[in-house]
C-alpha cells in the first residue's frame, strides 16, 4: 500500500504565475533528424543527428479566440483554462516533491557546481526523464478527472494521432508540459465552436494520459513517486502511481456480476439494494447532492448479516452489478472497492490509514460509488478488546467517525455496506451506524429451494424439470409485502414481550405518542437502544415511503430522469412517494429492534461460552496438576 502525500492549496497557488505565464506564452521545441523526419523518442536523439525546431504559441489565445458570439471570454473558455493552470500547477508540486524525495534537487544542484561523476551524471538524466514523466502524467490525469462529468451533452471525437507531442527534452520540466500544451494547441488553432473545443481537450487529454502512462513505465527510480498516494483535498483528487487515476476507475474490482432473478430468496434484502441502487443515480453531479439525500431518505450506511452461504456475496454482486449497468447508461464514472482482511498492517497508523484512503476514494462527489466491507467482524475490533489488533482499532476508529462524525456529509453518491456472519462480534456504536439493517437470512421456503438447485446445476444434466414454475417466486413486487407483514410482530421474544407489554398498556401503535412509548419500553430493556436507534429507525422509515418504483426508462434512457436537472428531478420523486402509514412504522422499528437483540444475545452467549470453557480449562489444569 501507498504512503499519503496530502497537496495544499498553498503549495498549488505557489506555481500559478509560472503556469498562466505557460498558458499566455509557450515554445515547444520539435527536433528534425537529417533525412526531415520528426524524432518522437528521447533516447534515439542520442544517437542520432537533429537540429531544433522552436515554436511559438499561445493557449490562452488559441481558446480565447473560439467563437462564442461575444467579445468576453465565456464561462466555457474560463473553465478550461483554470483547469489547465490548476493541472499544471498540481504537476509541478508532484514533480517537486519526487526531486526532494529521489535526491534530483541534490543532483542538480551539485550539477550546476560541476561536482558530477559521470556515473552521477547518468543518474541525474534518468531521474529528470522520470520527474519529467511524472508531471506530464499527474497534469494529463488531472484534466482527466476534472473534465470527465463536464460538459456532458458534447459528443467526444476520436484522436489516433499526436505528431506535435514530443518527449525529446528531459533536461528540465517544462519542455515536456509545453509539448502537451502545443499538442493541443495545434488542435483547437482552427476550431470553431465551444462544443468542439471541449470534445477535442477531453479526449485530446485522456489519449495523451494513455501514452504518458505507457512512456513512463520505462523510467527508472519510479518508486520515489510510487510509493507515495497524492492527494489533493480541494478537488478530491487523488492519484497512485501510473497504473491509475481515480477519474479512470480506481479500485474497481473485477467481480462476477449477478442479475436479481439469481438472488435467491432475501426478498427484502433484495429489495432494498435494488432500491438503494436506482437512488444512487438521481444523484446531480453539478449540484453535488441526490434529492434522496436531501430529503432524508437515502441510505449512506448498511449492515447485512446472515449465516455463511445465506447470499451476502451474491448480494454484493448483484448491486454492483446493477450500478455498473446503470452507470455505462448514463455515461458517469463508477467506483466499486472492497476493504479486506489483508489491509490491516502491523505497522502503526497504516491500517487507519488504508481504511480512510479507501472510504475517501469512494465518497468521491465525480463519481458513484459502492464501497464494501466485507467480514467486517475480522477487521474491525471491539473497542476494549484485548484480543484486537492496533490495525483493527485503528479501523474501527475511522469507521465511526467517518460514518457518523462531525464532518460526515451525505451526498447520496455514495453507499457503504459492512457484511458479517456474526455482527455480534461488531463493535455496538460501530454496528449502530448502520441506518439500515439487511437480514440475509437465504433460501426458506420448497420453492427457494427449487430454485437455487435449478441455477446452480445449470443446463448439464438429463433430469426433468417437474411441475413447477422456475424463479416464478423470487418476484419482488409479488412478495415483499408479504415479506414486510411478516414483521407486524416481532421475532425475538424480548422484543415480542416489550411490544405485548406496551399493547397492554396504550392499545394500538398508531400515534405518535404510542410509537414513543414502544420505543421508550425497548429503551428499559437494553440501554443500548439510544437516540442513534431511533434516527436509524426513522431513516429506514422515510427510506420506506420512497418504496415506489421508479419506471425502467428512467435507467434505460439517462435524458429521462439522469440527465434532468435537479429540480426537475426532484419533483419526479415527490409525485412517486407513498406516505408514512402506522404498519410501515412498526414494522421498521420491529425489524430493528429484533437485528439488535439478536446480537445483543448472540454477543452475550458468546462472551458466557468463553467464559465457561475458559473455567473448564481451569478446572482441567488442576485436576491434571492434582494427578501428578
């Protein structure tokens, strides 16, 4: 894993009268061999003969000068420009930073003293063509990510070539940005519309990125930069390496992807990834918020438990799935990414520091994601548990501050699940930030069990099919009421004693003052249940009344409902929301308060077994000892 190299503001600003010069004013210099042809290769130029060709040019004028039928440069042209000079002026931080980590600032200094050995000097010329490389990089993968949600509506075009780009000269930085910039240049010189300009520098950008990262992978001394994630708050940008940016993906996880008809059972479970999945596309990139955020009822933290082989996993990979569908729709960049067992490092602090970076890159605002955490009772430990490693703490202490701290913002981009096959085992305020609860409880009835048989076999085989409807069953519009109902009364008897002492006691729980009298009685059984339950319970409630579903084309044509603009969409929402009846209301807080004292006593067995073979083992020993 990457150590993190946090960019400032500070250290931005300090290059941006160097780069708007850049951008005013540039000279890119091509190099002709003797026979006339343009040597686009550092180390052929060497070996052979060429002589300089410089070039004048100006990309400030060149955007500047695209018709936008007004004498002022346009909000387009202004974009673009700030994002060139913002990308520059990140490279050339990232190019600094590698010069002071490799020792290059040493070697050109003792270089201009004409202190080098001729071994030293080959040293400096590698580690300038790979600082070179590296600003060339970060500043094209910059554009990348910054532009890749602008201007949505212009068509991208197709560039197969880029004669003008050239990587001749490393002896110094900026030879190597002025190429890109001249590339460019000679692109847009004759372009005639804003629509165009923007299609050619985003697609201009992500070819040139692509050749960069091929170049670069060539260079020696790379892990002085390798070995460092840079990160720059202000954008939400970060990138690690030359393998990958964050704007082409960054930690999407090559998984098997499952269709909901091949979930089998977990009806309600189904259900509410399905829902949560088609939420996360209202989400406006321009504004930065989902109406399902901004009306409460999107869910940003999720637990799912079950016995092993119930159908996490298959969960997981059905609403990865069914993000990665909706978003090659729509066009927007996704990001799935899954914190395992192995990112718990004995090294002090790096564990913290893996599990922050990994929730950072999925809250990204460019883009959607989907982060999981999966057997999150092995890497997250329980605060005060001396069997707990310092990297399982650490974990736990990000987790809860990030989920639920002082800084959290819900966008509605981005959902987090943790899944476990014994939630008990969870820290309690840790589990208690998850605003929604998964039972993935698997297969239950004759034709679940037909089903799964039937899918799993698959078409090999000479056995008949029988009577029977396959998958007819695993309809969720059919069977998730029935599924809700079952939820009309609590399944754990603690719980269930609680809510026949409360019908005792006011009736119905139909009012509001009831609902807070079956709340205040759970409360008297497990003081667990805090205000955080109940803000939980109230979410998963709204979460409820936004039960509706939304129309397939919304998904299949992103101008329906993706591309709207906010209000627009919005109001889509509003039209479709169910309103909050009584049984919604018990049922969520039944299904709650049975996940919690479910773990509470699967928690409490577990620590009076240790307990009691812990005292057997005890009494064993001195029996043994009495023997001697």
């Amino acid at each position: 894993m990457s150590d993190l190299f946090q960019i400032s503001e500070k250290e931005i600003r300090e290059f941006y009268d160097k780069t708007t010069k850049m951008l005013k004013k540039s000279s890119a210099s091509t190099s002709i061999t003797d026979s006339g042809e343009k040597d686009k290769y550092s180390r052929r130029s060497a070996y052979i003969n060429t002589r300089e060709n410089k070039s004048n040019f100006s990309i400030y004028s060149a955007i500047q000068d695209v018709d936008n039928g007004d004498d002022l440069p346009s909000e387009v042209e202004s974009h673009l420009l700030r994002t060139l000079r913002r990308g520059l002026s990140i490279s050339m931080v990232s190019c600094k930073n590698y010069e002071k980590l490799s020792g290059l600032d040493r070697l050109k200094a003792d270089n201009l003293k004409s202190k080098l050995n001729s071994t030293q000097q080959v040293e400096l010329n590698e580690k300038l063509m790979t600082s070179t490389s590296i600003a060339m990089y970060v500043f094209t993968s910059y554009i990348n990510f910054t532009l890749i949600n602008y201007k949505k509506e212009y068509d991208s075009v197709t560039i197969n070539s880029i004669d003008d780009v050239s990587f001749l000269k490393y002896n110094s930085l900026n030879p190597g940005l002025e190429s890109i910039l001249y590339g460019l240049h000679k692109l847009i010189e004759d372009t005639k519309n804003e629509g165009e300009l923007v299609k050619i520098v985003k697609d201009y950008f992500s070819f040139v990125n692509k050749n960069v990262e091929t170049m670069c992978l060539t260079f020696k001394y790379r892990e002085f930069y390798e070995n460092y994630e840079y990160k720059v708050d202000e954008d939400n940008f970060v990138i690690n390496g030359f393998e990958q940016s964050l704007n082409m993906g960054y930690g999407n996880l090559d998984i098997p992807t499952k269709k909901p008809e091949e979930v089998i059972g977990n009806m309600i479970a189904k259900s509410q990834a399905i829902r949560l999945s088609k939420m996360m596309m209202a989400y406006d990139f321009d504004k930065k918020l989902n109406p399902f955020a901004d009306m409460g009822g999107f869910v940003f933290t999720f637990m799912g438990d079950g016995n092993p082989g119930t159908g996490k996993t298959t969960l997981i990979q059905m609403m990865n799935g069914l993000l990665k569908d909706y978003t090659e729709v729509a066009n927007y960049p996704f990001r799935y990414e899954n914190f395992s067992i192995d990112q718990i490092d004995s090294y002090q602090g790096k564990s913290g520091q893996n599990m922050k970076a990994m929730i950072d890159r999925i809250l990204d605002p460019n883009v959607i994601g989907f982060g999981t955490i999966d057997d999150i009772d092995q890497i997250a430990g329980k605060r005060g548990d001396s069997q707990s490693s310092g990297g399982q703490q650490e974990v736990t202490a990000v987790l809860m501050e990030s989920f639920a701290g002082g800084g959290t913002v819900i966008r509605g981009n981005a959902t987090f699940g943790m899944f476990s096959n014994y939630p008990e085992n969870v820290d309690d305020a840790l589990r208690q930030r998850a605003g929604l609860r998964m039972l993935i409880d698997g297969p239950q009835t004759r034709e679940d069990y037909i089903d799964i048989f039937a899918l799993l076999i698959g078409d090999n085989h000479t056995l008949n099919l029988g009577d029977v409807d396959l998958y007819s069953t695993q309809n969720i519009k059919k069977l998730l009421d029935k599924s809700y109902e079952q939820h009309n009364l609590p399944k754990e008897n603690i719980i269930l004693s609680v809510y026949d002492k409360t019908i005792k006691e006011v009736g119905s729980i139909d009012t509001i003052e009831n609902v807070g009298k079956y709340l205040y009685n759970i409360k008297e059984n497990d003081s667990r249940f805090t205000g955080r339950a109940i803000k939980n319970i109230t979410d998963a409630i709204k979460t409820r009344s936004m039960d509706f579903e939304m129309p397939d084309d919304w998904f299949e044509n992103p101008e329906v409902f993706m591309y709207q603009e906010y209000d627009k969409k919005m109001n889509m929402i509003k039209e479709l929301i169910n309103p909050i009846t009584p049984e919604m209301v018990i049922q969520q807080i039944n299904m709650y308060a049975d996940s919690e004292s479910r773990y509470s006593n699967k928690s409490d067995e577990a620590e009076i077994e240790k307990i009691v073979r812990n005292h057997k083992l005890q009494m064993e020993a001195k029996r043994r000892l009495g023997s001697l």
